[in-house]
C-alpha cells in the first residue's frame, strides 16, 4: 500500500512503533509537527518550495536565513524582498530610503536617487546653484543664469550680479560694483564714470555729464541758454519741457514736428512709436492714417460713431446696405426697406409678389387682410 493511501497528500512514509510517519509530502502540502499527516503549506506565516520550508519570519541572503526586521518591506520571497512599502527598488532586502529621496534605487552596497524631493536642496549636484531638482538648476547664484536649452545648467552673467535669458538674448538686471547698466541692458565698465549706485552712474568725470545711462562729454553747446521760442515747447516745469507745442510732439531729444514723422496725427506715442489719434478728417486704421471719404455723420478723432441712412458701420468705417434695404445694422440684417419692399426677419420682400393675390394688404405688408377673388388666405 502506497504512503498516499496510508497519509493523505504524503509522497514518503515510514514505520516507527507501527506508527504511521510521513517523512516527504506532495507539493503544495507540508509535514505537520507530528509528522502523522501532510497540511497545506500557503499561509500568512509560511513560505513553501518543493523541497523545503522556511518560517515567515527567516528569508534567505547569501544561501544563510537572516530574521527579517524591515517593516518597510511590503512583500517577502523565500529569498528576498520583493515590494518595498516606501519606493525603493531593492536587491538586498534593505528598504530604508534617504531623506532627500522621493524614489530610491538599492542595488547590493550602493544606493541612488531615482527622483528626488521637490522640498530638498541637495539632488544631483549642479555648479553655482543654490536649489537643484533632478539634474536642473531652478534658483541660481547671484552672478548666474539658468539655461533652458542646456539640461539647466548655468552659465556667468560676466559684468551682471543678476541677469535673466528673454527670447534668446542675455539680459542684465543688476550690475556688478565696477560696472553700470547701459541702454542696451549689458552692463560695462564706463572709464568717465567716477561714482555709481547699483546699476547707475550718479557722478561723472570733469566735462562729462550723464545721458543714455552712461557718462558722455560736453559739447560746446551744453550750458547755453535758448530761447523757448526756438525748442517748440508749451509747457515748462523746473527748466524741463512738459508738453511741446500742438503741432509737435516729445521725443527724448526734444520737440519734433509732427508733419514729418506722423502727418494728419493728433496725439503721438514716443514710446510705442505710433499715432495714437488721428485729426478729425482722418481715421486710425492699422496704425496707419486714412481720409475719411464715406457716410459718418458723427464722428470722434478715433472712428465714427453713426453712419447716414442706408450704411452702417464696420471697420470704423461707413459701409452701403445692399438693395433694397435702405436702413441695416450690419451687411445681412435690415431694419427698413425702400417703398417697394417690407422688411421680415431683417430681409426685404418686394411687395409686388402679393399685390397680384391681394386685395387688401396688412399694414406690415407682410400679407393680405381681404385676398381678391379667386384666392385664399
């Protein structure tokens, strides 16, 4: 008789006493302590291979069971850990994971940041950086930039202790001590330049003033007095002109003609460089001036504002209504029709359609109050 038929699920069996013990069961089925029957190996505090059994609370590293004490360890194998509860990738049992890590590799001795905390200062180290995330530099020392198209690293802003990248080109913000921001917004040293404040010049050598963020040299025509009369100015404030004449306009070198630059122009923006408003004869149409030869019965220096009957306005400007609407709000609705037409859901209906069925028409003229003979409503 087989050991399968004296013991349920045993493989092999002896006799001790006349007792029945099994010695090897068939997988998935253990030797109880007894040794009198075979249970089933699957349990919260078992592993089982074909031929051995380990307690849940041993695993095996290096071919030796070690006792498993890393809580962090979601899911055990027989040999290792399988699934760490934090977000290590492991190969050596250990689930601990570095402060400054958000997810962690563990491979034998060496362990590595895969990603790390947003919070943290350290990550893969980028020169002349003060925070780094992930091999990108996003705060930078001062003298310093980010680059966007070289994998965040930084590169010197030379003469600047703060400059940033716009569209391409190097910008400076504030210059170092020795240096001064110039109108194309690089700083430099400027030689006539005998004391300065930040990013500005504020005393210049003997026969130097400041102008266009520098120290240039006087010419025989600084110091003059000029008559008001010769510089086209309105309005004076401390010596300084404030509003020039009506038909000029202000520039950063003084009042200029408007008929030479901006003909026809009302008011002129130096710094968008653009008529703002034309004259009354003249409308603004793309920034470009255009005489007014339509309808507009009114008008501001800007567009018109009501058109004559039988146009409407579009573009600032006054368009026909198409026949036979004498009065529309725009190109495809009519608000009144000539004297042969009635208007219906803003289109014209020539009245001669119905005066052939109609005896007498509606006040509308949208249809017939009395048909004539022969017809019906």
């Amino acid at each position: 008789m087989s050991c399968f038929d004296l013991i349920p699920n045993c493989q092999l069996c002896e006799y001790n006493n006349e007792n029945k013990l099994c010695t090897k069961c068939y997988a998935p089925y253990i030797i109880d302590n007894d040794k009198f029957m075979c249970v089933l190996a699957y349990s919260n505090t078992t592993h089982f291979n074909s031929e051995t059994l380990k307690s849940d609370v041993n695993n095996v590293v290096d071919g030796k069971c070690i006792f498993k004490q890393d809580e962090s360890c979601f899911d055990y194998s027989l040999k290792t850990c399988d699934n760490c509860s934090k977000n290590v990738i492991t190969t050596n049992v250990n689930c601990s994971i570095e402060s400054i890590c958000k997810y962690q590799l563990t491979q034998n001795d060496k362990t590595s940041c895969l990603i790390f905390k947003n919070d943290t200062q350290e990550g893969i180290k980028v020169n002349n950086c003060k925070y780094t995330q992930n091999e990108f530099c996003y705060l930078v020392n001062d003298g310093f930039y980010t680059t966007l198209n070289i994998n965040g690293e930084t590169i010197s802003c030379d003469n600047a202790k703060i400059c940033q990248v716009i569209d391409g080109d190097k910008i400076d913000i504030s210059c170092k001590s020795e240096f001064v921001l110039k109108l194309n917004m690089l700083c430099s040293q400027d030689t006539n330049c005998v004391n300065n404040s930040g990013t500005v010049c504020t005393t210049c050598q003997q026969n130097h003033h400041i102008a266009k963020g520098g120290c240039v040299s006087n010419d025989n025509e600084y110091g003059k007095c000029v008559s008001t009369d010769s510089i086209n100015c309105k309005e004076f404030v401390s010596g300084v002109c404030t509003q020039c004449d009506d038909d000029h306009y202000k520039d950063t070198t003084g009042c200029l003609p408007k008929q030479e630059k901006y003909p026809d122009c009302e008011y002129v923006s130096v710094v968008m460089s653009s008529c703002l408003e034309c004259n009354k004869s003249y409308l603004l149409v793309d920034n470009s001036l255009k005489k007014t030869t339509d309808n507009c019965m009114l008008r501001s220096s800007k567009w018109c504002l009501r058109c004559s009957d039988g146009d409407y306005i579009m573009n600032s400007f006054c368009v026909r209504c198409e026949y036979s609407c004498t009065q529309c709000s725009n190109l495809t609705y009519c608000t009144k029709c000539d004297a042969y037409s009635y208007t219906k859901n803003g289109k014209c209906f020539e009245i001669n359609k119905i005066l052939s069925t109609c005896d007498v028409m509606m006040s509308t003229y949208e249809g017939c109050i009395l048909c004539k003979d022969g017809y019906m409503r």
